[in-house]
C-alpha cells in the first residue's frame, strides 16, 4: 500500500514517522521542505505539491492547522482533488468543520474516490509515542482499509458518517479546554486558601475533579511553560469551530462561549502564538498567586 502524507508539523511529523517505522512506503510534501528532511531520513519520498502525493500514492492523508489550510491543500490545479483517481482514499486528520469534510467529500465523489475525516486527539507526546486517538467518520470500507495505517498511529474509534469524526472531535476539545481553565481557577482557589499545591493536585486526581487535563496538563503550569506546543490561535480556532457547530443544530453552548472568550482575553494579553495553558496564566496574575512547583516537570512532547 502506498501512502502519502500531507502536513509535516508538530503532529503530522511525528505520526508520519510512526508510518514509516511500521513499514509503510511513504510520499511526503509540505509548505516548509525543511520540515520534511527527517521524514525523507527514514525513507520517505518527497512530492512537489499535494496533487502530486495523491497522484502517486492509494491513500492520502492530511493534517494541517484548520479549514484554511485543508481548502489551500485540496484545491486549485495543484491540488490534493485534482490528483485523485478512482479507488483512491483522502483522509483528512485535521480538525475541521464538518460542513466543510462533507462539501469535500461530495468533490472527491466526483473524482471516483473516498473521503472520511479522522482527527486525533492524545497531544504531541501522543503522536510521537503512536498513542493517539483517531475519530474516524465516513465510509466503512474506506475506514477499513486505513484502519492498518491508524493502528500504526494509535486507537480509531468509528464515529459514524462523514464529518461525524470531526463532530465527536470538537466536543472533545470543548471538554478539554473548558477543564484546562477550571483547573486554573481551582488550584489558584486551593492554593490562595493555603493548602498545599501538591496535596491540592494529588487531591484532585483522586477525586470527582479527576480529569486528563489534571493528570496531562497540571504539570505545565507548575513548570510555568504553559505548554507552547499548541498554541491560544489553536485554541480559539477549535471553540470557534464549536460554537459554530453549536449554532447550526441549535444546542446552547453558554459555558463553552464564556470559555472562548477567556480564551480571546489570553490571546489579548498574550499574543495568539502563547501557549494554551496562558488562559491559567490570567488566574494567577488576577488572583495573585504563582502556580509554580518544584520537580522534574519533563515536557510532555519530550516523553
């Protein structure tokens, strides 16, 4: 089976080197060139543009920043679409509007071929380790035959149809990022009360607040790097993405507003390229304290 791979950034490299490590032939391209050098290490072949990795390979996977980025790969003359042929399989690993998978897919129809989407969770360590999450929707031939390549990246869970994958996707991210600010707030108010921050967060961990952020995301904030390998810009694009949802099947999302918004405020003090966990930063500095901790806080996307 051959494979090309699309996106070759903090997750698209690591995932595309997991590919490779399984045996895969694989065909790369990216905007950066440099980016692909340890993937062409190991192996992989370089294409010039998308169209060309979706003319040379049976399945063809994707994983850029947002919605932009998959239309600027998919279409135009130099395009990933324009490369399809019949029997071929796009998967999009982005996180994207579901609106948007399915008005893809309906142009990759057209071509003879399949599209399904299959974003990832489980953070960088996740994606170096092959120990990520993948939401697959769409259809389930097409998910059967990438199925061998998901193993090799980490766990597929079989969402339903086309832009489902992306749907389960986005609440996952809702959750996440509204526990990554109640985090915040709660070790500040233990904290503030005078118990200490590592009885406080074990606590946690062995309570009803017990949550992966506790366990993943706590250490970044007492290590004060607040975790730069994903970025507030990041953040606010995926509460965007939900909101939106949220808006077309009419559901109210009144929390999940509140928490894009404390995120539009970190991006206001910080910058749209600070870390994620910047959104605690503003507790600390409105409440006063310092969520800082001794101990050997190894990053994550170090491990």
């Amino acid at each position: 089976m051959k494979v090309g791979f699309i996106g070759l950034g903090v997750m698209g490299g690591p995932m595309a080197l997991n590919l490779l490590k399984a045996g895969y032939e694989l065909t790369v391209t990216e905007i950066d060139k440099a980016k692909a050098q340890p993937q062409m290490d190991a192996g992989a072949t370089w294409a010039d543009n998308p169209r060309a990795v979706a003319e040379a390979v049976d399945i063809v996977l994707t994983s850029v920043p947002g919605p932009p980025q998959v239309k600027a790969v998919a279409e135009g003359e130099n395009g990933l679409i324009a490369g399809l042929s019949a029997g071929k399989i796009w998967a999009d690993m982005t996180t994207n509007r579901p609106s948007f998978v399915r008005e893809l897919g309906e142009k990759v129809e057209a071509k003879g071929a399949v599209m399904i989407d299959a974003p990832v969770t489980g953070a960088v360590d996740g994606a170096r380790n092959g120990k990520l999450t993948i939401f697959v929707g769409g259809d389930q031939a097409a998910q059967e035959r990438c199925a061998p390549l998901f193993a090799a990246m980490g766990r597929a869970i079989p969402s339903g149809d086309l832009g489902h994958g992306n749907a389960v996707k986005l609440v996952t991210n809702q959750l996440w990022f509204t526990h990554a600010r109640i985090l915040g707030e709660g070790l500040a108010l233990g904290a503030k009360a005078g118990v200490d921050l590592m009885v406080l967060w074990e606590a946690i961990k062995a309570s009803v607040g017990d949550s992966f952020v506790a366990h993943h995301d706590a250490p970044s904030i007492f290590a004060g790097h607040y975790d730069p390998s994903f970025s507030i810009d990041l953040c606010i694009k995926d509460l965007g993405l939900t909101t939106e949802l949220a808006r077309e099947v009419g559901v109210p999302v009144a929390l999940t507003e509140k928490v894009e918004s404390l995120f539009a405020d970190a991006k206001a003090a910080y910058g749209g390229g600070a870390p994620e966990l910047t959104v605690v930063k503003l507790v600390e500095e409105a409440g006063n304290i310092s969520l800082r901790a001794e101990g050997d806080w190894v990053p994550h996307w170090e491990k």
